[in-house]
C-alpha cells in the first residue's frame, strides 16, 4: 500500500523551475517532520530538504538557496520548490517522513531531468 505519493516531476532546462508534491495520509503527516531525498542515476540517495511539524527547514549544501522545502497542514501534503535546477539536480525525487532520515517505506518517486 503506497502512502508517500509524489508528483510534479518532468524536464526542464537548466535553469528552470519546478514544484514537487508529496501528498500521505493525516496520521502519517500530522505531527511528523518530513524531508526530500533524491537518486541520481547510478547514485545512492542523499537527503535534499527537511521540515519540521512546526515549519523549520533544513537544506542540503548542494540546494541551499535554490530550492524550498514547505508544508500545508491543511492538505497533508509537503512541497519542494525548485529554482535554478542543474543538471546535477536530475534524479527521482522522493518524500518521506522524518527530518533528515527517512523512516517509512519509499513511494514511487518522480523523475526530474534537467537538460543543459
């Protein structure tokens, strides 16, 4: 049972912008810090972006200052806006919960691919 549904992935080119959705259920998002992770092709996945129940963030070296991590409360869901996407950023994008370690099982992610 898939219960971390992401979306909004695509291509884009360098430089461009785009807004990851990742929507659960209350009782997973109610209360709980979530974070995005990402996979590159042929990569581990590392850790992006976190968000505490309360609305702190924390980012990851390589997206400080481009990308935003928020949440709505109201829809239980967690966002990430990206800006000034690099090719490096190209990868599935995942949520999950937890501040900077993931601790439920992984959905199905959503591919971002940013041409040069």
């Amino acid at each position: 049972q898939v219960q971390l549904v992401e979306s909004g992935g695509g291509l884009v080119q360098a430089g461009g912008s785009l807004r990851l959705s990742c929507a659960t259920s209350r009782s997973i998002f109610s209360g709980n810090a979530m974070g995005w992770y990402r996979q590159a092709p042929g990569k581990q996945r590392e850790w992006v972006a976190g968000i505490s129940s309360g609305g702190s963030t924390i980012y990851g070296d390589s997206v400080k200052g481009r990308f935003t991590i928020f949440r709505d409360n109201t829809k239980n869901t967690v966002y990430l806006q990206m800006d000034s996407l690099k090719p490096e950023d190209t990868g599935v994008y995942y949520c999950n919960t937890g501040f900077r370690v993931a601790t439920m099982p992984w959905g199905q992610g959503t591919q971002v691919t940013v041409s040069s």
